[in-house]
C-alpha cells in the first residue's frame, strides 16, 4: 500500500484510495461506493462536501487564501473567535487562540497552563490521546505505537486511572490512585493542570464518571490547579449537545478543540478563562498558518449550521438507531464477539471479544476486512484495538444510516 515516497511508519487502516464524497459516502478510485462510519475520525460531523461549507471555501478562496494573523489580522479570524467563545456554554469571559490541529492546541495550552501558574507538572489519563506531537505524546496514555523508539519526552507528566463505568474503574479506586501519587511521587503544589477527555476517542471512547468530574473540579479549586478538557473529538455536537463537558457538571478551565470545527478544513482552537489565556508575555502564541483566512471560512459555515436543536435531533437519531441495533444483536445473540457498547450519544464504539469475554483484536480486524468488503467504513480503537467506533456523520440521511448498520450486522454475524 505504501508508495517509496510515502513513509512507512505511516499506518493505513483500509487499502484503498479515495476519490470523493458526499455526507456520509464516499468512493475510491475503482468507482466502488463506501458507507463512511469513520468521518475523518471524527471531523466531518457535517459530512463529506456539506454543501455551505464547500461554498464559504469557493468564496474565499478567490478573497484572501492567506494572512499570518499576528502580522496582518484579518476579518475572519476575529468573527469566528467571537462566534466559539459565544458557543461555549460556560458563565465566564472567554478568549482564545487559533491553531492548526487538536496536537497544536494541546501544546498551546500546556504553555498556557504554565505561564498562568508558574507550576510545570501535569496530570493525565490512563488511555488518553492529546496528540502526535512530542509533548502531547507524553500526555497519551499509552505506550504503542506512539511513544515506542521516541525516548525520552518532555514532561513531567503523570497518569491516574480514568474513572469511567465503560472501564470498571470506579470513583473511589481513581481517588486512592490520585491520593497515592501525591503521597508518593508528586508535590500537589507542583502541579499546574489536569488534563482528561469527557469521553475518550482512541481511548475506545470511554465516558468519564461525572461524580469524579464534579470531586476534581472542587479539589482543583480548592489546590489552585487548573483543568484542561479536550473536547477535540466529542466536541461539536458528537454527544448530542455543543461538548460534553456539560454532562460531568463542571465548567473547564482550559477547552482544546478541533475536528468538526471547521468540516474539513485543518483548524483547532484553545480557549478558556480570560484572565489565563493572557498569562504569557506578547508573542508567547500565534502561528503562521494559525487561524488560516479558508479555514476560519468553513469553520463559521459549520457553527452556522450547529444550532442546539440540530445537535439535539442529530445526535438522538444516530444514538437510538445504534442503541436500538446493539440491543436486539445482544438479545438474539447475533454473535458470542459482540461485547458492551462504549459511549454516549452519537459517540459509540461496540466491544469486540472472545469466548471467555476478552478483547479480541484479530476479530475486529477481520470485522473491518469484512466490512470494507460490503461496502463499509470502520475504525478501530482502544487499548487492546478491540473496539470498533462509530463516527457517522451527524448529517447521514436515516436510510444510509440503517443501511450501514444493515451491513455492520452481516459481518458480525459472519465473524
């Protein structure tokens, strides 16, 4: 699959190439058609060439294609600035920054987090993922393949196991390991920020218990700590509402974005409290392509069309179709490899495993051969890569959905 001039420590999931798409279709090279359960991991919550993102692209392309914004600022970055830190329900003033990833972002706000606290340490979750750049990989929470051969990484970064009823973790058990690692390893004093996912994404998206949300946000208060949410892939309407950090009862100090943020287009943001996010000297952020003119064009198409009713109604049709599909494959035992299903709302994943219960890699592997065979899209995650997510896009038209489930159905069957 990999041509000479394409690295090889680049992994592909589906051998094939595509040519283009359409909300939640897509087609390679040959011709052949694709349901697309995997949306750009996460990225087109609107679709594939959703028809007003696609235009503000046309349009803008032929106005300005580029302006470094801490040179020239240009229109765009400020009207989509003003219109996100206006989207994120928190009671508190709100700034920020533009980046070019969710990686980019995560790094701007460790800088943050610093400058605002003079502390360096940071705290993270057992099954994270922040990113592929040297720093977020330390704040991952695991080892293969992203952290193998790299040596030593920029830190210090600890981890405590995530709390979630996807991972059996309970409250108490993340608690004691949390009392632990100040007893034994860490100053509490030291430490600047929490980091943690409401719900993971490559984690096997694993929803974190807001009972231990809502016990952190008060010992940070009471600590001086600050909290760092990355809504990169359940933001923008994913678990049916804007973010989830809303479900865990707490408000960030810190919010990392990117994905659907902008339908395609790379683009990420940080924002937070006001007051941290001018905590570094001027200079201390920006970017050349940061806040690019094209990108901030499409990320505005998008929220335009994220109106909470929408994110309501998408979510909750996409939710209880897999719900509903999970529920009766367990009552009619499709398939002894079909485990629990991860997740909230829209943002699902489907354990595969064995006899005894166990991840199953070699299953769900087979699972996307399968699949990809009929016609369908999968991508995998988790630990053990045993658990398939689900990341249609929000927009996919109720008889594409069902068809998609339709085909997922046969290959567990035939697993």
């Amino acid at each position: 699959m990999h041509p000479e001039s394409i690295s090889s420590s680049i992994a592909i999931v589906h051998p094939i190439t595509l040519s283009h798409g359409l909300n939640a279709e897509v087609w390679d090279t040959t011709g052949k058609r694709y349901i697309d359960f995997i949306g750009g991991i996460g990225v087109l919550n609107l679709g594939h060439c959703n028809p007003a993102v696609v235009a503000a692209i046309q349009d803008q392309a032929a106005r300005l294609t580029h302006s470094a914004f801490n040179a020239a600022p240009h229109q765009l970055y400020l009207t989509l600035m003003e219109r996100l830190t206006a989207f994120v329900p928190v009671s508190y003033p709100v700034a920020g920054m533009l980046t070019n990833s969710g990686a980019e972002a995560a790094e701007n706000a460790l800088k943050i987090v610093r400058g605002a606290t003079g502390k360096r340490a940071v705290i993270a979750f057992d099954g994270a993922f922040h990113g592929r750049t040297l720093a977020t990989l330390n704040l991952n929470g695991k080892v293969a393949p992203y952290k193998q051969r790299v040596g030593e990484l920029p830190g210090p970064v600890y981890h405590l196991p995530y709390p979630s009823a996807d991972t059996g973790v309970t409250c108490a058990q993340a608690w004691a390991a949390l009392e632990r690692l100040f007893s034994v390893e860490l100053a509490v004093e030291d430490v600047a920020a929490f980091i943690l996912e409401p719900v993971q994404g490559e984690g096997g998206f694993l929803a974190l218990d807001p009972a231990f949300a809502q016990a952190l946000r008060r010992f940070c208060d009471d600590q001086g700590i600050l909290i760092i949410v990355d809504e990169i892939q359940s933001g923008f309407g994913r678990t049916g509402q804007r973010f989830d950090f809303p479900r865990l009862g707490i408000e960030p100090d810190v919010l990392l974005l990117a994905k659907s943020i902008a339908g395609g287009m790379p683009l990420g943001a940080v924002l937070g409290r006001r007051t941290l996010l001018g905590a570094l000297p001027k200079g201390g952020l920006g970017g050349t392509y940061s806040g690019n003119p094209i990108a901030c064009a499409a990320a505005l198409a998008s929220l335009a069309q994220m109106s909470d009713e929408h994110l309501a109604t998408w979510g909750e049709r996409q939710a209880q179709a897999i719900a509903t599909r999970h529920e009766r494959w367990i009552s009619t035992g499709l398939t002894p490899a079909l485990g629990r299903l991860t997740g909230v709302g829209a943002m699902r994943g489907m354990e595969i495993v064995d006899a005894e219960g166990q991840p199953a890699p070699a299953q769900l592997t087979r699972l996307l051969t399968l699949a990809r065979e009929r016609g369908l899209l999968l991508m995998p995650s988790g630990k053990a890569r045993h658990i398939v997510r689900l990341l249609a896009p929000l927009t996919i038209e109720p008889g594409v959905l069902e068809e998609g489930l339709d085909i997922l159905e046969q290959c567990l069957a035939d697993l």
